[in-house]
C-alpha cells in the first residue's frame, strides 16, 4: 500500500456506521500514524494535528474483498452466457499472450476500480501463464502498492487443464480439437512449485501490508503432488492458501468421481485445510464439509455475483453462519462477475439468502452481510486489524456521500449500505490515515492515462490471440453440450437432494 501518513489525523463532523445502531450517530475519529487511536464525539487532539472534515459524511471502515482475480480487468466484459466450464475453456483466448507489463496494467485496473467503490483490501488469486513468476507476481504486488491498497496475492496454479480434469471431456472433443488441447498441456507440478518458491522467498512488499499466498487453482486441476507441494510451501513461509471448491456442480460430481469423497474431504485428508484456508464459492459444500472448515477455523468467500453469472447455485449462506463458519466476501475476477463492487457483491449476497426460502428467519440479515465484507473477509486474508473502525485498528475509511440519492432520506445505515449503496455515494477513500480518493478523484493513478495503455493493450492482445478466439469457438459447442450433461446427475448434499443448492 501507499506509505502511512505521519502524525496526527482528527476527522470530525462525520457519522459513524455501528451495526448495533439503526442510524449513525455522530462520532470523531483520532488517527496517529495511519492507526486509530480514539473514536468519540468531540474526541480531543493533540496541538497540531490536521482535521479532515467529514461534515455529510457517512463513515464506514473500508470493505475487504475476500476473492478476486486482478488477471480478470483485462478481459471485462468479453463473455456471456458463460458457465465456469466454459470461462476455464475461454481462457487461452481473454487471458493469453500477456507481458509483464499487461500483467501489471491489469492489476491496476482491478485495484483502481476496488478503491474507487469503496474497497481497500483485497485478496487477489493472480494467474500467468504457463508458470508463475517472480518477476509477475512483483509487478503485481507494484500495481496494489502503487494504487495504495493493502492486498494479499496468492499465485493461481494448477498442472492439469479443464480438458484434463473433467474426466471424458478431452475424448468428446474431435480428434483435431484434442491435437490441439493437448498442446496446451501445464508443465510438471516441480517446475509451478519452484517458480512460487521462488516468488515468495523473494517476497518484498510484507512491509507495505502487501502479502503472498498459495492458491491451488481447483482441487482436481491440481495433482495431489501439487496441492501437497501447495501445503509445504504455506507452511515454509508462513502464508495462507486459498482454492476454489465446489464452485460449479460439475467440480462437484467430478470431485466425488475422482476422489470418492468431496473435494474439500479430500484437500482436507491431504492437510490443506487449517485457519489459513480460504475455500472461495463453497456452492456445493456439505453440511460436514463447513463443518470440516469451522472446525479448521478456516473461512468460505462468497462470490454471490459470479455464481448467478456463471449459473453455479447458490450459497447456502444462512446455514454457513448458523454453523459458525467464517464468511468473507468477494468479488471475484472481471472476467467472471464483471466489476469489482464489493456494495453490490453484498447486495447479491443479502439477495441470494432470501430467494432460497420464503421464511424470513431463514435469511440472512443486513448486519451478517456487512459483518462479512468487513470482519469476515478480513480474517479471510489474514489481517488482524482492519475491518473495523476502533481503537488498533488501522485508519482505513470510507466517507460516503449523505447527499448522494441513495441516502435521500436516511433511515436505517446499515441497511442502505447493504441495499441501496452502489459506490456512487463514494466521496472519500482514506487507506492507512492517507488519502488515496478525495473528492472522487483517485490521487494515485492518472485514470486517463491508464484507460489508454487499456485499450492499447486490448487491441494488441484482441490480435495476438485471434487464433484462440477461433479456437474457443470450436471448443464451445462440446463444453455446452457435455458440461451440462454431466452437470445433470444428481448430487447429494447433506440433508437434502436437490438439483441446485437453494432449490
């Protein structure tokens, strides 16, 4: 993130969103070196201190985005109607032939947009093709540095494609189509485990509360030798791993075909799966499975955008938390979910919990869902002191608009953030007691500039990768026709049987 800003901060005039409070109450804010030190009306401040005036301001720590893909920005907006299947089949095509300094361009762009709506941390499950690579994953940790957010950036690997982890689906391709595929092919799981050896023993930007993690892509996208090799590496450096499990139906029917048990029973039995686990989407988790998670003390990210894009389910939210299982918040990638707006990805997820019932008591509530963005995606990425605006804590806060239309009238704060805000009543973004949005205006990237190097980039790659457009077009029909089929079995989910999670 961008340095600290030194000294004394008091911010006055603002409202203070407490869940516990229906409607903000007035509240000051004394910040020291980037750290809260005192929240109360009228706080006292030393001689000297600088104000921040919050007059019209609805105060809220900054949101916490538990799962997305910074590799995603740059290919916002090229699909539809696509299921996960068909994304992963795509891939080659919105995501091939980048340079290191796309790769950076693209985390810009995610990180730009997060700020902008509101977010100030975010855990980032990164790709490059065919390997990772220190130099990347660097640039990477540059771009969220260079736009002032905190971040934690997880390698996203695997050592088998799409067509080699859905069993029968390479043999229902043509003969040509699986000649071509199979050039394709990831490169051995010792070569994907040194080159994130590498990136994280050379990691240098702990200090600007830019973390590394591991992300072992999908269970069965990985040999049990790379997600074992995933396990060791965590363990050596001392960093969290974080994987997609039982995102679609069909990771879910192959997971049982494959392993005989579900895919988080089997990371779990290879010892992945602890308090620095995230499992993203959780779809088709089982009742034992987010068991086996809040047991570990691990934490789900829900990506309630992305799922219904994709078509995956829904996720069963209310009984996650009636478990105690930890649950975070995310976005997921550009390319998946569209934009990274952490009000609307809570506005899905308070959504998604009522349409799967009609009991109230079975939904979850407006104070959960910010709970979640806030706190729960916090422990998600491993922080201890963000999440929240108290004394610790550090000065991350947003200064929303009380005069933008969402908050015409204001009635119950909480509520309206979960409900009505959408990032347009963002008026101010602090990050560590220092300014990184005043007024609307980003101050740390010249958003003009980036939106030409943009679309330099898209032209150029749009060219580059003409022949895996052409390709993905041919691939399309198979996946469409073979993925849902497989998709169609019956799975079982503890307590219930059921074509989809909340039918």
């Amino acid at each position: 993130m961008a340095e600290i800003e030194p000294g004394f901060i008091v911010i006055r005039g603002g409202r203070l969103v407490v869940p516990s409070q229906r409607r903000a109450e007035p509240a000051d804010i004394l910040v020291e070196d980037g750290v809260i030190r005192a929240v109360a009306p009228g706080v006292e401040a030393p001689p000297g201190a600088r104000v921040a005036d919050a007059t019209g301001c609805l105060l809220h720590p900054g949101l916490i985005n538990a799962h997305t893909h910074g590799h995603g920005a740059l290919a916002r907006g090229t699909g539809d109607r696509w299921t996960l299947e068909l994304l992963l089949a795509a891939s080659p095509w919105i995501g091939g032939g980048r340079a290191l300094q796309d790769k950076k361009l693209s985390a810009q762009i995610n990180a730009a947009e997060l700020v902008l709506k509101g977010c100030t941390a975010a855990y980032d499950l990164y790709a490059e093709f065919p390997l990772p690579t220190a130099e990347g994953l660097d640039a990477v940790a540059e771009a969220y540095a260079g736009i002032g957010m905190r971040a934690v950036i997880a390698p996203m690997v695997a050592d088998r494609t799409v067509w080699e982890a859905i069993p029968g689906l390479r043999d229902a391709l043509p003969e040509d189509l699986r000649t071509r595929v199979d050039a394709m092919r990831l490169p051995a799981f010792e070569r994907t485990l040194e080159g994130m050896r590498g990136a994280l023993a050379g990691w240098r930007w702990g200090a600007k509360d830019i973390r590394a993690a591991v992300a072992p892509t999908i269970p069965h996208h990985c040999s049990d030798a790379l997600l074992c090799g995933c396990r060791d590496l965590a363990r050596d450096f001392g960093v969290g791993l974080h994987s997609h499990v039982g995102e679609s139906k069909v990771q879910a029917v192959v997971g049982m075909r494959r392993y005989g048990k579900t895919l988080l029973a089997h990371m779990d039995a290879l010892g992945l799966v602890g308090a620095d686990f995230t499992a993203a989407h959780g779809i088709w988790l089982d009742d034992d499975d987010l068991k086996r998670l809040r047991d570990a003390g691990g934490a789900v990210a829900h990506n309630p955008g992305s799922n219904m894009k994709l078509g995956n389910g829904m996720f069963r939210l209310r009984r996650a938390l009636d478990l105690g299982v930890t649950i975070g918040i995310g976005t997921d990638g550009s390319s998946s979910s569209d934009n990274q707006n952490m009000y609307e990805a809570m506005r899905a997820a308070s959504l998604l919990s009522k349409v799967q019932t009609p009991d109230p008591a079975a939904w979850a509530s407006v104070e959960e869902v910010y709970h979640a963005a806030t706190v729960g995606s916090a422990k998600a990425l491993g922080f201890k002191d963000i999440g929240a605006i108290a004394p610790g804590m550090k000065a991350d806060i947003v200064f929303l608009d009380l005069g933008a239309i969402n908050w015409i009238p204001h009635h119950w704060s909480v509520n309206q953030m979960v409900h009505v805000e959408d990032g347009t009543g963002v008026r101010h973004v602090m990050i560590g007691g220092r300014f990184v949005v005043r007024d609307r205006r980003l101050l740390t990237i010249d958003l003009a500039k980036l939106a030409l190097e943009a679309e330099a980039a898209r032209e150029r790659l749009e060219a580059l990768n003409v022949a895996f457009k052409d390709l993905y077009e041919r691939l399309e029909p198979v996946v469409s026709a073979f993925c849902p089929a497989l998709a169609a079995q019956p799975y079982h989910l503890r307590r219930y049987l059921c074509d989809a999670p909340g039918g």
